[in-house]
C-alpha cells in the first residue's frame, strides 16, 4: 500500500497562566498527515519520526534553537515511508529509538526500511549517515518490528516476536536468542525482561545467555523500574481486575490490592506507569465511577492516593511523565459533561505537583468538544516536547515551558505584542509581518466560548495596531488567537481583563 506522508511543522506559540506553548507544523503541503512520534534526544538535539510529501517517513531532528531538520532520507525519493507499527513501504525511523554507547561515544539506534534490505537495526553516530548494524534477516524481508530497544553495556537489545536479537555494533554482528515473550522489552539491573503472553514475565541474563519465567498469575502489561526495584502492571484473567506487582531482583510482592475495582484492567494495558519523587504515578479506576483518574503510589509507606478531588477530573490519564518538579500526563478536558467515553479529540495536558496536591489543567485548546490530544511526552533542554494537534486537526509538536512569559512565533513571518496586558479597557495587538497576510482575530473565555471575532482583514508587511474591543467583557481571563484566512491558528495569547 502507497501512502503520500505529508507532515509539516507550523511554529507557534500559545501562552497561559505564565506558561509558554509553541507548536510545530505543516512544512509541507498535502492531505496526508501523520503524528511525529519516537522522540530520543541525542548529541544536543531531539529527533523524531516524522514524514514530509517527499521523503516519506524518515529521521529528522530539533535544535537547541527549535530548527527543525531532516537528518536522513533512509530511502531517498520513496513517497509511502511509513512510520511506527506500519509494516508496509520503506523509510524509516520505526517501531522504537535508543541511545547506546559505541565505543564510549553515543550512538542512535532505530529501525528503518531502506526498499533493499527489509527493516534492519541503523546506528548514528551524529556525523557520517546512518548505517545497518547488522542484517539479522538477510536479504528483502528484514524483520518483523517490535515496540521496544533496550541497552545494556555496548550491546544494543530489540525484541521481536519470540527472539530477542543482540546487536554488536563494533563487530557489526547479531546474534538470536529465542525467548517466550512478547515484543515489549525492558532492561533491569544488567538483565532483560519481556512480558509474555501468558501470567509471567521472563528474565534474560545476557552474561550467562540463561533465562527464566517469574510467575505472576496475571497478565503482566507494563514495567517500570525505579529505586532499584521493577514494578509491572497487570490484569487478572479472572475477573479484569489491575494489579501492581514489585520485584527486587529476587523476590516478588504484590503491592497493587488497591486496584481491585472492576474496569481497571483494560485501563492498565494502555497506560504507562511513570515515576517521581521516589513515586509511582498510573490510572486507577475509582470506586464511585470506574472513571480510570491519575492515582499515586508511595513504595515507601505503601500508601495509595487517588488524586482527582472529585472522582471525574482528568479522567482516561495517560502518557505519564515526570519533567521538573511535576507529572505531566494527558486526560479528558476538565470542561467536558460527564458521563464520557474515550476520545482522543478531547485530551488536554495535565500536570500534578506533589508538594501542594495541585492537579492541573493546561488548557492549550480551550473549549469543551476539542483538545490538542497530547502523546509521547519527552523532556529536552528546559521544555516539554510532545505530539498533537490544533484545531484544524494537522499533527504538531508542542513544545511546553512552564514559567516564561514572553511570546514569539518562529514560523509566523514577524511577531506580536499585546498591550496593555492586563487592561481595564480595549487592548492593541500590534503585529510587525514581513510578508502580506490575510488574517482575523478572535476572542475566548476561560471555558473556550468565543467572544469575539472580527472579518478577515488584509495586513500589509510591516508594523500593523489591531484594536480588540474588550471593554465590556467582564473581568476575568481571556485568550485571543490571531488565524489565517483558512482558520490555522498562527498566534496565541492571554489577555488580563481587570
């Protein structure tokens, strides 16, 4: 099957409360769009899988100056590379990135398909193009992806089906070690485990190449590891119930009774269970709704606190993360009627700080039927990097830091200013263009009901004062958004009505 990937990133920036969003999106045209995903930073910089109308799915990369480059076309010319768990066509980064020593100097790793060879394990080294490690199939088929890399030492990891392939990539060798398990894996302790298909999960000793299974009694669906011990996440094939097992190294408990609501299983297999503060932060179904909510878990007490005030607020959680001194995590629009039911349009980012118990909303679409469906959370010099979408539904990367005030918009030719900002009365946006730009400005509340929103205008280059007639709103917070003549958001802001 033929796809034309087109993936474009617009860069721009939404600020709230003293938080700073940039957005990246659309540098190609075209009707065919894809999430970037895989994001691994490397020698000073954040790559990603990402795919464009003419390189199809391959590797591309940010700066430190947010500059967004294509750092190899695996399979030049070739319009349907394909990305992430798609296993037709050619191109590449796939299934999963890993940073892993070679030689003592770093090296990225990932899966592609460059059209001759099949998909094969690369390595980069940040300077000569990226290369096949080793053919652990030879010839056109190459492998069937799994979801995970894992290093331990020099030695670079991936399982796939029921072999776990251990690659070499100062001898450019591969060796096979076949395993019961299925494709997630993850190192612990100089060791690799992979959860099976079955109630265990298995461990592999690459000194000894010996293996053995740790019963659980359920079906294991995510591993974690912090402090020194390994937690997995699991489902009761009995009745669908969630449960949280430690392991140390040699022994096993289960420290998940907790779970035991009914509706949490299914919950437990999408989710991914990420630690901070010596902490365990995952989605637990409450008592009083089943409604999965952010829960945390202290290794240290054993105490297990749901943290949603009222049983429903940021419910469906997922994509956890830890950056700076808070969780992120994605989960339903605060604003949305209940009873509900998953839908990706709806996801807004969330944070939770353990110091205060302040569980948060970050409103970057403001409104209840629509959310920027954030994913694949990754910190990366300062700022929160993941994926997305704005309004009109284009993937993006947002770009999330918390604490700054300033505005600028990379992509949008010119910049911005609102003043005065907070006012008493009417406001100037004053926006300085390079080029000629059809544009209109709309108003929001709080809750995402437009308030305002004015004809498309024609603003010539140069230095252009837009009055926003805000003098009879009341007091409270506004946001004011400065689109294109096809609606793409350009600009964003906060607007301090006093």
């Amino acid at each position: 099957m033929r796809y034309l990937f087109t993936l474009a990133f617009l860069l721009l920036l939404y600020t709230s409360n003293a938080q700073q969003i940039k957005s990246f999106n659309q540098y190609n045209g075209g009707s065919r769009l894809y999430t970037p995903l895989l994001f691994t930073e490397f020698n000073s910089k954040l790559y990603f899988a990402g795919g464009d109308s003419a390189s199809g799915g391959e590797l591309y990369c940010i700066d430190k100056n947010d500059k967004i480059s294509l750092v190899a076309d695996i399979n030049p010319g070739y319009l349907d590379g394909v990305i992430y768990f798609s296993f037709t066509g050619s191109g590449g980064p796939r299934a999963s990135m890993l940073v892993a020593p070679v030689r003592n100097a770093d090296n990225l790793f990932f899966f592609a398909n460059d059209g001759v060879h099949g998909n094969e394990l690369y390595n980069y080294d940040g300077i000569n193009p990226p290369s096949i490690v080793a053919e652990a199939v030879p010839g056109s088929g190459g492998l069937t992806l799994g979801n995970s890399l894992v290093n331990i030492n020099e030695f670079v990891y991936a399982g796939l089906g029921d072999t776990i392939y251990e690659y070499d990539a100062v001898s450019k060798t591969v060796h096979k070690y076949y395993q019961k398990f299925s494709n997630a894996i993850y190192a612990f302790n100089n060791k690799i485990y992979t959860l099976t298909s079955g109630d265990s999960i298995n461990e592999f000793d690459p000194k000894s190449k010996s293996s053995k299974g740790i019963k659980l009694g359920e079906s294991p669906h995510m591993l974690e590891s912090i402090d020194g011990k390994l937690y997995i996440g699991c489902i009761s094939s009995k009745n669908g119930y969630g449960h949280l097992f430690e392991y140390d190294g040699s022994s096993l408990k289960n420290v998940g009774e907790y779970l035991q609501t009914q509706g949490s299983g299914n919950q437990l297999s999408n989710a991914l269970i990420g630690g901070n503060n010596h902490k365990i932060y995952f989605p637990c179904p409450n008592v009083k709704n089943n409604f999965p909510c952010p829960c945390e878990y202290d290794p240290i007490s054993g105490k297990t606190t749901h943290l949603s005030p009222n049983d429903t607020l940021a419910a469906y959680c997922s994509y956890f993360t830890s950056f700076g001194n808070k969780i992120y995590f994605a989960a339903r629009d605060s604003s949305e009627k209940m009873p509900i039911t998953p839908n990706t349009s709806n996801f807004e980012l969330w944070s939770y700080e353990e110091g205060n118990h302040s569980l948060n909303e970050i409103d970057i679409i403001p409104g209840p039927t629509i959310g920027c469906d954030p994913q694949y959370f990754y910190p990366f010099n300062g700022s929160l990097f993941f994926s997305g979408h704005l309004t009109n539904k284009y993937p993006v990367i947002y770009k999330y830091t918390p604490g700054t005030s300033s505005v600028k918009n990379l992509s949008f030719k010119g910049d911005a200013i609102l003043f005065p900002n907070p006012t008493t009365g009417n406001a100037t946006l004053r926006i300085d263009i390079k080029d000629d730009l059809t544009a209109f400005v709309s108003i929001v509340d709080a809750n995402g009901r437009e308030v305002y929103k004015s004809a498309p205008e024609n603003y010539g280059a140069g230095i252009t004062n837009i009055e926003l007639p805000i003098t009879t709103l009341p007091i409270g917070n506004y946001f004011y958004r400065l689109s294109d003549k096809d609606g793409n958001l350009l600009f964003s802001g906060k607007i301090v009505k006093q």
